[in-house]
C-alpha cells in the first residue's frame, strides 16, 4: 500500500481544534502518513507531534498549507470526502492502491475548485455527518482494516483486553 495523506481545509483554530485533533488522530490510527491543515495551528502540531512520539508510527503533521499548493505538489490521486460524491462503495475499487492518495476534508464548505481538482469526489453516506466519522469509514475500506491494531513501535503501547485499561511502557 502506497502512502495516505490529510488535507484539512477550513480549520478555525479558535473553533475546531477539537474535530481537526480528531481529523489528525484518526487518519493516524487508520494509516494515513500524514496531515496537512490549512491554517497555521502550532498548539495542534505540538499534540499531534506529541502522539507521534509517545505512541509511535510515522506521521507528521504541518500547518498553515494553503490547499492548491498541496494538491499542486502532490504526486498521486486526490480524493475528496463530500456529502455529493460517488458512493464510497462504488468509489473505491476506482482508487489505485499502488500510488499515494490525498485525502481532502474540509471544516465548512470548500470551494468549488476543490471537487475539479479531485480525481475521485467520494461520499460516505447521503446525510448530514462528522468528517471525522467519514475519513475513518473511508480509511477503514480502503486499508481493509490493516492499521488498526498494527505496532508503531512507540514508548507506549495499548494493549486490548476485555476489561481495564493496560498501557505498557517500552523499552
């Protein structure tokens, strides 16, 4: 599988920087390389960064990244998550998994330049919802599950059980 990455367009630092943290941490857990986000937000690349090293895997994150300059540098597919798109279920076998995929999330509307530029406009569901919820959905099928309970050999490891929380410390 090629690499996955995040373009958060219309983050409001002052606004959303719970659902673009979210953005960050669930496109991490579910594979992707890295984040993008529009807005210059240093309090969200310190917590993500943070992450990162305490729990492992490769994933960075850089703010303040106007999105045509990303897109326009990018060297594989752009998909974008819309409420309008292609069905997901349709969308996908479309989408290479042998180049590297950009991911477009947007905070608010996007312009419409956005849904041009994109190979593949994909829609997770036809109502009203989280794009958190819809990039986790969407990076699930695409990565057939494969990044959710892989090692990222950090400092810190969660380990799954029944009941209690277990957190192991690494060597």
């Amino acid at each position: 599988m090629s690499d996955i990455w995040i373009m958060r367009i219309g983050h409001r630092p002052e606004r959303d920087k719970r659902v673009t943290t979210h953005v960050a941490l669930s496109s991490r857990a579910l594979g992707a390389k890295g984040i993008y986000v529009d807005t210059y937000d240093e309090v969200l690349e310190q917590n993500i960064r943070s992450v990162a090293e305490r729990f492992g895997g490769d994933y960075s994150i850089k703010t303040g990244v106007r999105w045509q300059d990303a897109v326009r540098g990018f060297q594989g597919k752009v998909v974008h998550l819309t409420m309008y798109g292609e069905r997901v279920d349709e969308a996908l076998p479309k989408i290479p998994r042998d180049e590297d995929i950009m991911i477009i999330v947007g905070a608010e509307k996007v312009p419409p330049e956005v849904y041009q530029r994109a190979d593949f406009n994909v829609s997770v569901g036809n109502q009203p919802h989280s794009e958190i919820a819809a990039l986790a959905i969407f990076l699930d099928r695409f990565t057939e599950g494969k990044a959710l309970y892989s090692d990222r050999h950090g400092k810190l490891t969660v380990v799954p059980n029944e009941r209690g929380k277990t957190v192991v410390e690494n060597p």
